[in-house]
C-alpha cells in the first residue's frame, strides 16, 4: 500500500558545509499539497518559501517547495542557499524522479516540501551542492521506505548525538 505522506529526513557532509533535509511528499490534493500551498503563501520575516527550478522557468517535478531552516545570514549565505543549495534540491529531486524513487505519475500529481538547512557559516558552493542534492534524493528515499527501521530508533535510543552535541558517557 502506498503511503499518502511520507516524511524523510536526511543529513550529508559534515562541517559547515553539510546538508541537513526533511522532506514532505504527497499527493497535491491531500494535507502534502495543503501544506506546500499554504506555507507558499505564508512567507516570514527571513523564511520566504520558493518553488524550486533547475534553471529559470523549469521548476523540478514534482512541484518542489523549497523552504530554508535558517534566516539567510548577510549576502553571501543568502546567495548559497538561492543558488547551490537551491539548484542541490532541484537535482536531486530529479535524480529521484529518474532513479524510480518518484514515479512518472506522481511527478504530475505530488509536491515535495524541502525544509532545507544551509549553514550561515557555509564557504564552499560546490560542496552546499553536492551535499544538498544526495542529501534530498536520501530522504525522498527513506521516507519512500519508511525509514528509519523503529529497531534502528530503539537501538540508538541511549546514545543520541548529532553533529552539534554529544552527550557525556
């Protein structure tokens, strides 16, 4: 049975120019496409939602709404995420198009919302790239799959850590 919404989530690279993604893929006229109209038209101070493009004019299918998880921080973080992360997101939902994750019918009848994390710290363009696109094209994966395995959450449950806290053993 295909699930109406599947969320995924995915983190790639380290330092500051890794890439962390949450994705949301569904059907357009279910709480997917609820959801991607409704923050479209929502916009906050230094969180302005975009549907994302591989180049002008041609935005990825499906329909992909690209929303960032922190405030560009001055010009040169703004124009990462409007320019590589942006064009990251774009690649790698066509790469999952094309890889089958997506199917061609649902490239017309779904969205995908790509909450998106660049580092305001980041310094390397092609690496916001590189990380952003595998790292969108993993969790339209692994939200495809259902992932992750609830013996992998039960496993890791008394030794959490993420790339910005490790607890002390």
């Amino acid at each position: 049975m295909t699930q109406s919404l599947q969320i995924g989530e995915s983190f790639v690279g380290d330092g500051a120019n890794a890439a962390h993604v949450n994705t949301v893929f569904g059907h357009r006229e279910g709480p997917a496409g609820v959801a991607w109209a409704t923050a479209l038209a929502t916009p906050t101070q230094g969180h302005v939602p975009f549907v994302t493009v591989l180049r002008p004019s041609l935005p990825v299918k499906p329909l992909t709404l690209f929303v960032t998880k922190a405030a560009p921080g001055g010009d040169e973080h703004g124009l990462l995420i409007w320019g590589p992360a942006q064009a990251g997101i774009a690649a790698g939902v066509a790469d999952a198009l094309a890889d089958g994750i997506i199917t061609r019918e649902e490239a017309d009848s779904h969205v995908v919302i790509a909450a998106v994390w660049v580092n305001p710290s980041a310094n390397d363009a092609e690496a916001v790239f590189a990380n952003n696109r595998l790292s969108v094209r993993t969790a339209l994966e692994n939200g495809s799959l259902s992932l992750p395995d609830t013996d992998a959450v039960i496993a890791a449950r008394n030794t959490p850590h993420n790339p910005f806290f490790t607890p002390r053993a």
